[in-house]
C-alpha cells in the first residue's frame, strides 16, 4: 500500500527518488517565452517625456513622438528576478509586426527589439532617417544594415524576426523573408539579456513626428 504524501497515495519508490533527487526535474528544458498583445501595459517599464506618449487600445499600443529633440517614449519588459538566466550565450528569438506612420522629413530614430542599446547589448530592428535597419549591438559598437527604404512619408508596415543561435551571428527576417545575417556584431553574457522587448522612439536634434504601433510581439529563449 502506498504512503500517503500530501494528501496522495505515493508509492514509496517514489518517495525515495524524490528525496534523493534521481527523479527527473518538472521542467527539465523549460524554455523562456514571452508572448504580449498588449491587453495591458501592468507589468511594463514606461518612459514618456516631452510630447512623447504611449496609447493603450483595444487592439493595438502606440508609441508617439513630436517634433522637439526632447520627445522620448520608451515601453520595456525586463523582469529583474527571473527564474531561468536570461542570456545571449543561448538560442533567441523575436518576432512581431510593426507598423509605422512616418510623417513628413522621416528624422526619427526608433529601436524594437530585444536587449538594451545604452548597454551595447542589443538585437533587433531600427528606423532611422527614413531606412528600416537590421541592428545588431554588442560591447564593439553597433552593425546596422538597410533592409528596407521607408523614406516616403505615410503608413509603413512589415513582418520582423531575427533568429540568433550563438555562435552563429544573428539572422533577420523581413515579412518571413531573410534578408541579412550580421557579420561583425553580436551580444554575449548576460548584460541587457533580461530585457525582453526594448521599444524606444526619439529624436537626435528635433524634426518629424512619428508614430508606431503594435499588437502583438514575441520572445523566445532556448533553455536546453
């Protein structure tokens, strides 16, 4: 007969493995995932300064600026006490669709992606000037390659993904489409890891204003 463990008959074998720690671990390869649509910002670091905003809607969240050098917005999830490392030394994944309304001049900067950019530790995606770029950061400096010309003001829109599995550099997708693999760049260790999505608009000097949203973003990180 087995003996009762919380409440349960257990056979006693199984006692045994448990107290000895040979039996296999609940989680063996649990893997990190993130996934948001954005039903609400609780649980999200929020940075708005000057004109800079952040829109919650039923079906999309906003990030805005004006036309001063002192609009900021910036939306983070980075959990400061995770269970499992978050780290670049193990397979990583992003993947969401971004859509941009670029007003006239196309002079903002913006970052989407995973990582964190004041701490030379990023992978992701950028618009800069008018040009959508793949961004690749490590402690080196930053490798940024066009992927596409979104220098026409007006509604941009496009599939993004990278997919990096050290010591591979990291591959970019655009709308499912590979379209560049970073040479030069790439993040290692833990610094800037557990920021799971970095999404930040601003302006070098002042100029257009620019408006981006989202419904949905993606993050994967590779345990095993």
């Amino acid at each position: 007969m087995g003996n009762m463990f919380l409440g349960f008959p257990v056979p006693r074998a199984k006692i045994a493995d448990m107290i000895t720690g040979s039996a296999a671990p609940l989680f063996p390869y649990a893997d990190i995932l993130f996934h948001t649509n954005f039903d609400s910002l609780d649980g999200f670091g929020k940075v708005e300064e000057g004109a800079g905003t952040i829109t919650l809607s039923f079906d999309y969240v906003q990030l805005s600026i004006g036309t001063e050098a002192a609009d900021v917005v910036t939306l983070v999830k980075a959990p400061a006490y995770p269970y499992l490392e978050s780290t670049w030394d193990k397979r990583r994944k992003m993947q969401t669709a971004l859509f941009a309304d670029l007003q006239s001049g196309v002079t903002g900067y913006t970052y989407i992606g995973v990582g964190d950019p004041d701490e030379n530790m990023f992978v992701g995606f950028g618009i800069a000037n008018g040009s959508l770029n793949a961004l690749s950061i490590d402690a080196g400096g930053m490798e940024a390659h066009t992927i596409a010309d979104w220098t026409t003001p007006g509604l941009q829109a496009a599939l993004l993904r990278f997919d990096f599995d050290p010591p591979a550099y990291p591959k970019f997708y655009l709308d499912d489409v590979l379209v560049y693999t970073a040479t030069t760049r790439k993040p290692t260790g833990t610094d800037g890891a557990n920021v799971w999505l970095y999404w930040n608009m601003s302006h070098a000097l002042g100029g257009s204003a620019m408006l981006t949203y989202l419904s949905e973003f993606m993050f994967y990180q590779r345990q095993e």
